[in-house]
C-alpha cells in the first residue's frame, strides 16, 4: 500500500459509517440512489436482455390482436382497445420476475453478504432494485405503446389520461417488484426464483380481464377473476387508456364518492390494490432481506 | 487495550439440527492476524457471518473493537471490512464502479473515494482492468478486486473468508503478501482457511473448530508441535501387511502409527533419521513398502492428530449422532494449547 493512504480513521470520524452531511433519511436516499443507479448500469452492460424481454410481450400482442383475437367477441369496439391495456398490464406483471431474479443473483453472488455487512440502509438493496425497475418498466410502456400504435390500438380518451394510465401500471408494477423481491430472496437460485415466480403470475394474468371479457369464463372462476388486482387494474388502465365501457363494473361507482370527479372506481380500486401489495409486501419483503440466512 | 474481536460461547442453530456453531470462544488482539482454520461446514463462516453482523447468534456474545454485534451493529459495520467466500463483485459493473458503489455504501465523499479507489487499484495491479466490466475478469482479479472493495472505507478489522480458495499458487502469494502489508499498518484480520500452510505462514495465533466447536487453539508452532513436524507415508502391499509394519515401527516415535487401508502413516519430528531407522526396521521384519513419500503436515493430519479422525470422515459421523433439538448444549472445551 503506498504511504499517502496509510492514515486509518478512528471510528466516528467522518470517513466512516457516520453522515458527513445530512442525516439518517439523506443516508437512505443516497443508498437508493447507489443501488438504483447499479442496477441500470446493469441494464445498459446487458443490452440484450432488455432487447429479449421485450420479444414476448411483443409475441403476445400479436398472438392475441392476430390469431386469437378474431375469436374473442367485444360487441360495440374492436378487440384491438380492448387487448392492448391487458397486454401492458400483463408485461409488467411478468417483468416483475425480473426483480425476484435479480435479487436471487446478488444472493447467489455473495453480493447481498457483502451489503449486509455495509453500514447502508436496511431498505436501500430493495429499494434500488424496485426503483431500478421502475425505470425498465418506463423504457418498456413506451415501447410496448409503439408496438400497440403499430397494430392500430389507438388512445380513445386523450394523451392526458393515457399518461396517466402509464403511471397507474408503473405505481402496480412498482408494487408487484416489492413482492417479487420476496421471492427472490426465497429462492435457492435464479433459476428457481424464475420458476417459483410463475406460478402466482399465471393465474393471476390468466384467470383475469386481460385477454377476454369475464362473461365467457364460468361462475366460479369468474368469482376470482373480478376481484384480483391484475382485473382491477387492467379495467382501470382501460378505462383511462381506451375509454371504454365498463363491463367489468364491481365497486361502487368513484364518481359517487367524488361526484364529477376525473376518475371513476375502477381508478380508484387499481391504486388502493397497489399500495395494499405495496404497504403489505415491502415491509414483508425487508424483513426476509435481513433475515436471510444464507 | 480493547480486543479487536472477542467470541464468547457463541452457539448458531439452522434448522433444528444444523449445529454451526456450538459454543465457540476465542479473542483477537489488535494488530494481528488470526486463522480460523476447519474443514468445510465446521462452522468458520458462520462465525464471520456472526461477527460481520450478517447473521444473529442464537447465543453467546460477539464483540468487535468492543462493540456487541447484535446491540450496536451499524457500529460495528462502521469499523469491519468483509470479503466473504464467493468474491463478492458485480459483474456487470467495471472495477472502478464497484470499488465506488461499495464506498458510497459505505458513505465515503466522492472526493475521498476516487483517491482511495485509484490507489487500491493500483496496489492490486488491477490499474489497467479498471474500466473492464469485472466478467471479463480471472477468477484471480476477482478475488483481489473483492479484497479490494472490503478496503475501501479503511476497516480497522478485516474479515477474510478462505480469501484464497480456488486461486493460483501465484495469485495466492500476492494475497498474503497483501494481508502481510495490511497488517503492518495496524489493521487486525481474522482469515479463515482450509490450508494449514496458509495459517502458518500469516497466522500468529489460531483456532481450529470442527463441528461448531473450538478443538485447538494457539499459535501454528504449538499446534505443529503437538503433531510432529512431517509425516512418513508408507504404502503396503495389503491390509495385514500394514498393520505388521505399523506394529513394528511402534518403537519410531512416541505417537502411534496410524493405518488407513494399506496405507501406514508416521508422525515425525525428525524425518530423514526416522526413514531409514523406518526402513531398517521394516527390512528386518521382511516388509517392503510399495510406496514411500514424506510430506508436510496437512490441515487433515491435524484434524487426525486431534481427533482420531479424518476430517470429513469425522463429519460425516457427527452429522449423524448430532443430538436432537432439546438436547443439551456441550460447553466449549479447549483442546490443547
């Protein structure tokens, strides 16, 4: 080791673990940040990764506004509206996996020791893995609304309520992440963290309005279908983005709570399920990340 | 002068069976370095983990420069470096970036930090790696730039987990002349190894743990001492032939032979002298040894002169007669010192 940095601080002293500016709060965001910005590194050094989880999202949109859709009858609009919120409801829902694999390879790489063993905010790991995502997801909505312009979907309310269906999917996206990031930190490796992932994400994409109206499904199902929150918030990013009827209706009317107001229940249902998975999950998760025996 | 690392009766469950740890005591003095030596799965990780605030103990307390993990853990990870068994880096990132993602954590000013990180750069050889993406790294440069990271925000205690395990002879020279240098300018660190030649050549005082519990400790020249300094390895034509041979050279050296199969195995201080006195011995009772070899002590050879027994043979039977759940907990004994 060369003499200039020879000098070791005694503890306390500014160039460690203590704040030389701003307190506890500012350590955490600082920490965030950190982690966010390594996660997007990540991102922009694997290029092809990006590219390749966008390909199916891709295959869905064609699949289902080409092959299947001809089949699905939605009297009154054409398939293509009523599709193409489903379909960004169920890429973000499927890229969440991305979280619960990430976290598994920084478990399988040592990397979540060495953090724990960091004077840094308990939450930052999480945090900037989420956040991280949540800039994937931006970069993927604006592709995926590329893709639906290119098969026709067109925005049937206007560009402000389309943007705000983009930050309804983002805000339920953002929540999903901090419930996937308890799988990852479950699994044994990121293979299975893949695999462990799937089957919550299938039923609850499937088994929902995403693809087809309700009515075709039987009773029971149908049941379930109304109610989980992919349904809640592929209605509600339906209503902001397509403007369409409200088939699907199960809560009371918004507008009667807040009469004439811009949002109408299902809105409201959408984010009051994103911040429950939110409030519940990422505490839940936080605590598996301490946890975590290796 | 405060300890830089004190264990007392720590105990660590996983499970309700998995006993890493069963009441393990040991302390560091400041300045030093200290090996923490056992075979796979005798718990040495589980003791860094403990003391690096990565896990809890169930039991038991663990102090760094005087502060209890488990009370004050955000002091504690203030003052300790860590480089734990895989190297630790993202590969995604550079060198550079990696070094400056774990200063951050570690809330260094930006300033400070690209100081520091060019001149662990450079003291690593990794200079001219440094804005590579660490895939593109050896396994070797892996290792040193993990070692690197666990140095960033000068840790006045520095944990190595086997920091050299899978790495070349040469690489391995460098990461002890590295520790070497470390601890020149005062930094204690706690290394744990598999290789007894590694404790030996930094380790002023060890420990040796086996199943969760301390079954040596001291200084390599004591342990060494307890076991002779080389080993005679002879190999016999068969199995009644070995135990002829290990009955005749009896009379060698005060400690017994050992025979494993075919093979009679001689704990020697004094080699060359006790081979041909060896040979002499086994000519006249008509025996010739298919193989010979002498060699130094192995971490196994310690093991079989503490225990009785081979390292992973001796696990695999603990692992079996392991007491259940509500079983009572052994207090640690000290093995010879």
């Amino acid at each position: 080791m060369s003499a200039t940095t020879t000098k070791i601080p005694t503890p306390g002293s500014p160039a460690v673990g203590s704040s030389p500016s701003g307190g506890r709060l500012y350590w955490a965001i600082a920490d965030m940040w950190t982690m966010t910005k390594r996660n997007l590194i990540g991102y922009t050094r694997v290029p092809e990764a990006v590219f390749f989880s966008s390909v199916q999202p891709i295959m869905f949109v064609l699949l289902f506004r080409y092959v299947f859709g001809g089949a699905i009858p939605t009297p009154g609009y054409h398939y293509v509206q009523f599709l193409m919120p489903g379909i960004f409801v169920q890429t973000v829902a499927f890229g969440s996996i991305g979280t619960s694999i990430g976290l598994a390879e920084d478990l399988q790489k040592g990397l979540i020791e060495r953090f724990r063993a960091l004077p840094m905010s308990r939450w930052a790991v999480l945090a900037g893995r989420t956040t991280a995502d949540l800039f994937r997801n931006l970069f993927v909505m604006a592709l995926m609304t590329a893709v639906g312009y290119a098969v026709g979907y067109r925005i049937g309310t206007n560009v402000g309520e389309y943007l705000a269906g983009i930050l309804l999917l983002l805000l339920f996206a953002y929540a999903l992440s901090w419930g996937f990031a308890f799988v990852g930190l479950s699994a044994p490796n990121s293979e299975t963290a893949q695999l462990m992932s799937f089957p919550v994400l299938f039923p609850l994409t499937f088994a929902s309005s995403a693809f087809v109206p309700l009515q075709t499904m039987p009773g029971w199902l149908q049941g379930f279908a109304k109610h989980q929150p992919v349904s809640v918030v592929c209605n509600a990013a339906r209503d902001l983005m397509s403007g369409l009827p409200k088939p699907d209706l199960v809560f009371p009317p918004f507008t009667s709570i807040v009469s004439n107001g811009p949002m109408n229940s299902t809105v409201f249902w959408a984010i009051v399920w994103s911040l429950g998975i939110l409030a519940v999950l990422a505490p839940v998760s936080v605590r598996r990340y301490r946890r975590r025996a290796f | 002068m405060t300890l830089a690392i004190e264990l007392e009766d720590l105990h660590k469950t996983f499970g309700h069976t998995v006993r890493a740890l069963d009441g393990v005591s040991f302390s560091v003095e400041p300045g030093t370095i200290f090996g923490l030596l056992g075979p796979n799965g005798a718990g040495k990780t589980t003791a860094v983990r403990i003391l690096t605030t990565v896990l809890e103990p169930d039991s038991g307390v663990a102090r760094v420069l005087g502060h209890d993990v488990t009370s004050e853990p955000g002091v504690v990870r203030s003052l300790i470096g860590l480089a734990g068994q895989f190297a630790a880096v993202d590969e995604n990132l550079t060198g550079a970036e990696n070094l400056s993602m774990v200063g951050r954590l570690n809330h260094m000013s930006k300033t400070q930090l690209k100081e520091r990180s060019s001149s662990l750069l450079e003291q690593f050889g990794l200079t001219d790696a440094a804005n590579r993406p660490t895939k593109t790294y050896s396994g070797g440069m892996r290792r040193r730039l993990d070692v690197a990271a666990s140095l960033v925000a000068h840790p006045r205690v520095l944990f190595l987990d086997e920091p050299t395990t899978g790495l070349d002879p040469a690489s391995r020279v460098d990461v002890w002349t590295m520790i070497e240098s470390l601890v020149a300018e005062g930094t204690t660190v706690l290394l744990t190894t598999q290789y007894l030649e590694e404790a030996d050549r930094l380790a002023e005082h060890l420990v040796v743990i086996n199943h969760g519990k301390v079954i040596a400790a001291g200084t390599p020249a004591t342990l060494k001492a307890n076991m002779g300094v080389t080993v005679l390895d002879l190999g016999l034509e068969d199995e009644r032939t070995a135990l002829r041979a290990a009955e005749a050279l009896r009379t060698v050296n005060e400690k017994a032979p050992l025979v494993y199969g075919r093979t009679v195995e001689v704990n020697v201080n004094d080699g060359p002298r006790i081979v041909t006195e060896a040979l002499r011995i086994l000519e006249a009772e008509g025996i010739a040894p298919t193989t010979l070899a002498l060699r130094e002590p192995s971490l196994d050879d310690v093991f079989l002169s503490l225990t009785g027994h081979r390292a992973e043979a001796e696990l695999a039977e603990g692992v079996e007669s392991l007491p259940g759940p509500g079983g009572h907990r052994q207090r640690h004994r000290r093995g010879r010192n």
